[in-house]
C-alpha cells in the first residue's frame, strides 16, 4: 500500500461528473419542456 501526502490529498476530487448548477439547468429544461408538451396536447382557455 502507497502512502499519500497530505498535499496529495486536497488534490483529489470527487466521482461526479456534473456540477451542481449544470444538472440545476438540465431540471429546469425537462420541467419547461413538459410544460411545453401539456400545453400543446391538453389547451386550456386563459381563465381572465
């Protein structure tokens, strides 16, 4: 087994590949897309 530096240690990094706000961004294009779907196959009249 191979000793590892202290210094070696804060370079290591996690296993995920997206950041947080990247996988923020790809919610918010699928929630909008579905609405965008809805809306084409259930309209509904503006209730105004």
């Amino acid at each position: 087994m191979k000793k590892i530096e202290v210094n070696q240690l804060d370079k290591i990094t996690g296993g995920a590949t997206l950041s947080v706000g990247t996988g923020v961004l790809i919610a918010t294009i699928i929630i909008f897309l579905s609405g965008v779907i809805e809306g084409i196959t259930n309209p509904e009249r503006c209730n105004g």
